[in-house]
C-alpha cells in the first residue's frame, strides 16, 4: 500500500479501488461491472475479495473486522463511482448492494465463537434445510392514525420497529401508527440450516450446525444436499 493510500478514509480508498483496479490482462474490472450493470438495470455488484487484499490489505482486514461500518462505505463508494460511469441509472437506482466473495480463510463451524461476532466470515458445509422465500421488511412507511402523515423508518433485525413519534412538525404525537405496505420497501429473503461436511467431523463428533439468512439474488440458489461456500457476517441472536 502505498503512502497516499494510507493517509486515504475508507471510502476514497475504495472508490479508488472501483476506479483503478485492473485485472491480470490490464482491464479495470469494477468500472466494466459497473457499466454491465446499469446496462442490465441490476444493482448488485459482486467484488472478489482477493482484489480487494491485492489492492490494499489493510482495507480487506478493515472490512473483514468491521463490516458493519464499511460494507456501507463500500455501497456509498459504487453508486459514487456508478455516477461516473452511468449517471443516469444512478439516479434511478439510489443504491448499491455490495457482496465480497471468496475470503481466502474458511473458518470451521466448530470454531465459530463469541470472538466472530459482527465480523466478515466464511464457512463451508452442506446445505440441510431451506425455509421458504418470504418478503422482508428494509424500510417501513407509517401512517399516524391523528394526521396522516408517512414517517419512513430503516428496518433491522427480527422485529418490526415503529417511529417513536409523527415526523410531522404540525404533529408530533407519538402514534398509534399503522404501517403502509404500498409504500414500504421489501426484498426476498430465505433462512437456510448449514451443517458440517462429514470429511470434517473430528472422530466421534455430531456435525454442527448454523442458521443463515440469504437476501436478494441469493435466495434459492442452493438445495438441501447442496455443498455451499458462505461469506457472511456472525451475529448473536
């Protein structure tokens, strides 16, 4: 890593990365994704993690320790960039998702432990059990029931989570609310059961087992008995 690159935030370092990075045969491969992506009106850009530690390894360990606060980084960094190579389409699209793929070290099932919480991972195994494709909640619209007003409001973990109070300054109650599915944002997602392979089994252990959820695009991609690679951050539940 160079000296400037080491002075750069995050998010310069990886709209740099998008910019600059080239292959072995000298193409730019995230400015072409980009451009191959507002020309097939998707938006989600998958990056190899191996360019990303060739690139600048300190921001691979960053984004591995702490994904929480980068892959966002790393969102904001490709829809900049997208705006450089379809200006359009970004507008139309607001945002980026960004998935890493391919860390180079597979952590076994049976080591994952309070210490991988809320970190970058990736394990390997057999695919058990897949729940159906259900919709999930990423932005809920709430209609106060006094005045109308629709308060959007980011979504995250199990539970559905209601404003605190109306946003309308004319307002200002704190509910009742009632969400407005038209106007919420919803994706596919899908609970899959991973267990570990039988090669791996130390003598005379049960295999282990972790519960995962796929979003978007990654939704039914895989069947029980399927032998899969997951890259994915631990969360305690």
């Amino acid at each position: 890593m160079t000296e400037k690159g080491s002075r750069q935030n995050p998010e310069d370092r990886l709209r740099d990365f998008y910019n600059s990075y080239r292959n072995e045969t000298g193409d730019r491969v995230y400015r072409v994704q980009l451009a191959q992506l507002a020309a097939a009106r998707q938006h989600i850009l998958n990056v190899s993690f191996q360019d990303v530690i060739s690139f600048d390894d300190s921001l691979a360990k960053g984004i591995v320790e702490n994904p929480d606060t980068l892959l966002p980084v790393a969102e904001k960094a490709a829809l900049a960039q997208l705006r450089v190579e379809a200006p359009d389409y970004a507008e139309e699209v607001l945002s980026l998702r960004v998935r890493f793929r391919g860390l180079p070290t597979t952590l076994p099932l049976r080591e994952l432990g309070s210490d991988h919480v809320n970190r970058l991972v990736r394990v390997d195994g057999i695919l058990v059990r897949a729940s159906p494709v259900k919709p999930f909640l990423t932005v809920g619209a709430f209609k106060c029931r006094r005045c109308g007003f629709l308060t959007q409001l980011e979504q995250s973990g199990t539970f559905m989570m209601e404003p605190t109070r109306c946003a309308n300054p004319a307002c200002g109650r704190l509910g009742p609310f009632e969400i407005s599915q038209p106007d919420s944002v919803f994706i596919n997602f899908q609970e899959v059961r991973v267990q570990e392979k039988l090669e791996d089994l130390p003598p005379g252990q049960t295999p282990r087992w972790l519960e995962a959820r796929l979003t978007e695009d990654l939704v039914d991609l895989a069947r029980p008995g399927d032998h899969v690679s997951i890259c994915g951050i631990v969360r305690a539940i």
